[in-house]
C-alpha cells in the first residue's frame, strides 16, 4: 500500500536499514524503517548530493522533511529535497520517491 509522505513529514524516524546502491548508473537510496510505532519502507530513486553526517546508533531522523522543487522548476533530477531538519544528519536530492507503510 502507498501512502502520502505528509504522513510521516516533521516525525522522528529510527532507521533499522539504510541502503545505497546503484542500478542502471542510477543511485537509489532503500530505508527500512520505525515511525510511530508502525513499519515504513521509502525508496528514492535517481539519487545525487547525498551528504551524511554524525551517524550515531539508533541511527535516527528526528526532523525528516522532504521539498518538491517541482514549482520552482528545477530539473526533474532534483525534484525533490529531502533532509533532517533537526540535526541536519542526512540530506540528499532525488526524482522520484515511494513511501510504503
């Protein structure tokens, strides 16, 4: 089932498993992930400025946030900004995104 990603914008999210690969010289990004109690699986595809810092255990996102630049008019490769608000831990650009719940 896909769900809307507002559903989980400004919440705090323990990270179980976080994958970086590359497929078909696209970078993807696969979360395994807790919110709220309830399993969240996100992929991010065409993935570029991938920029981590301070990684700690539980590895988590307390201010996950993520910006469709889609109005701007920004290339489709960039179309969306996802980063922590917070603690600023992750941030990174991509084309396209799926939230499973």
């Amino acid at each position: 089932m896909k769900n809307d990603i507002n559903e989980i914008k400004g919440q705090c999210i323990q990270i179980i498993e976080f994958v970086l690969g590359v497929e078909e010289d696209e970078a993807y990004i696969n979360i395994n992930a807790i919110v709220n109690q309830k399993s969240v699986h996100m992929s991010f595809h065409n993935v570029s400025n991938l920029e981590i810092h301070d990684i700690s255990k539980p590895f988590q996102i307390v201010g996950f946030d993520i910006v469709d630049n889609n109005e701007r008019g920004w290339d489709n490769s960039s179309r969306f900004y996802i980063y922590d608000f917070e603690d600023n831990k992750i941030s990174f650009y991509c084309e396209r995104y799926e939230l499973i719940l």
